[in-house]
C-alpha cells in the first residue's frame, strides 16, 4: 500500500513496538538466541508512522533492516534489557505491540571469559526464568484503572499432540490478558525469516479472525484496524 493512501487514524497516538529476537549470554562471545528476524515487528512500525503515530520501536537482534523512518529506535540485546526499555516506554504509550521474541530462560551465569574446551564432558547449562515482559503490561495497567492502554501480544505456535495451533492460542489469550493475540502458525518453513506470515488475530471479547497469507506489511495493517477499532469503542 502507498503511504498517502494510508488512513491517519493514529494520530497523536504513542505506540511501542518491541521487535527481533533477544539473546541471553553464556559468555562473551556466546548466547541463546531465538530465529526472530526483526521483520514482522518493523513493518508493524513502519505503518504506524505512515498512520501518524509516534511510535518508539524497541528493537532486540533482527536481520540488517533499514530502520523505518521518523521512528525512535531504542536498541537492546538481553531480555533484562527489553523489559527495561519497554516499560520505559510504555509509561505514556496509548497502544503496546511486543513483536519481540523475549527469551524465556536466560543462562542463571554469564562466565566473565570465554568458555574452554577441556577433556572432560562439559557442565550442563543452568537457566533461570525472565520476566513476562507482557503480563507486567497488563498488570501494570490494571493497577491504573483511568488507562485505556491497548495491549497486543504475538504468539508463534507449532502445535503438538496435545492440542492444535488455535487451542494453544487461546489459552495463551487468557492467560496473558492482553487485548489482541497475533497468531502466526510456525514450523515447516513457515513465518521465521520468511516475508509471509499466516496465522489469527484473537481478541479478548472472543472475536477470531483468521489473517490471509500476505506480507508482513499487510498484518500489520490488519493489526492497527483492530487496535483503532478496539480505541474506538
Ligand atoms: N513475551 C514477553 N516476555 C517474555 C516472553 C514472551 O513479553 N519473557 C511476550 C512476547 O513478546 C509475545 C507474547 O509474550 O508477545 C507471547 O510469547 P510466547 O513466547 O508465545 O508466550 P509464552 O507465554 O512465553 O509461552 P510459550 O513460549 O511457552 O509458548
Ligand atoms: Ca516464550
């Protein structure tokens, strides 16, 4: 879509987007890191501005993207700092999209030198929970009963024998409290480093709309009619 064919129904609005993939050092040249690519998270910034908002994209590792411009970049790596940052920017946001994939575990050590390799079978590697960056959201704003902050969340699922893409999606919805949940369907080939996404935008009145296969760029305008509506009620 053109630009100037673009609505301007986010004007005045402050938006945070967090975009990439985290990465949780285990030393210093080493980390655990996630396939984001960056992408969706960055199309997601780059309409908002085109729609008039002013938008602070929090942006973890990604891909080399061209950063969208008139947007505020704030640049982090470890998952500590995209909470830091977020909720930095959250403070006066009217809308929050976290289109980062936010490690769950970190290493609970980050060795100050490089790991060696000796003789023996190495230690295995401890992990410690992160935060849910995205329930801090939701509670913080609960605690703030005036904010009409809207709230978005991603959600990659493959899946399993248990239960299928959309059962694990919603019960994601609930447990999470946000107001939209942006499904991608993932595995085979699908969504990660790939210009397409497909998947459902589920919201918390119990709405499911599924999302044609397109490009990143028309999920997130999907994404931003729901949220002017969801502001518009
Ligand atoms: N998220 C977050 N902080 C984390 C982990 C995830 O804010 N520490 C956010 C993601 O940015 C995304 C949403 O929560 O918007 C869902 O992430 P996902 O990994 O799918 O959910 P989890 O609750 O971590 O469940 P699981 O990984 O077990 O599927
Ligand atoms: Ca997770």
């Amino acid at each position: 879509q053109r630009p100037d064919a673009l609505p301007r129904d986010l004007e005045g609005v402050h938006v945070v987007v967090s975009a990439g993939g985290t990465r949780e050092p285990l030393d210093p040249v080493r980390y655990l890191g996630n396939r984001s690519s960056g992408k969706q998270g960055y199309a997601l910034a780059r309409t908002a501005v085109q729609r008039g908002a002013r938008v602070t994209l929090v942006s973890a590792h990604t891909l080399a993207l061209p950063e969208p411009a008139g947007v505020d970049v704030v640049k982090v790596g470890t998952a500590a700092e995209l909470r830091d940052a977020v909720h930095k920017a959250a403070g006066d946001a009217d809308v929050v999209v976290m289109a980062a994939a936010v490690a769950d575990f970190r290493p609970t050590a980050s060795a100050e030198f490089k790991i060696k390799k000796t003789d023996r079978d190495p230690d295995p590697i401890a992990l410690t929970r992160n935060a849910d960056v995205l329930a801090e959201l939701v509670s913080a704003r609960r605690r703030a009963p005036a904010s009409a902050q809207v709230i978005v969340g991603f959600a990659a699922e493959t899946g399993d024998t248990g239960a299928d893409v959309l059962s694990h999606a919603r019960a994601k919805l609930a447990r999470k409290g946000c107001d939209l949940l942006v499904v991608n369907a993932v595995g085979e080939g699908k969504a990660f480093e790939m210009e397409d996404n497909q998947g459902w935008l589920l919201a918390a009145d119990g709405t499911e709309r599924p999302i044609a296969l397109g490009s990143k760029a028309q999920l997130a305008t999907e994404v931003w009619d729901a949220v002017v509506e969801l502001r518009g009620r």
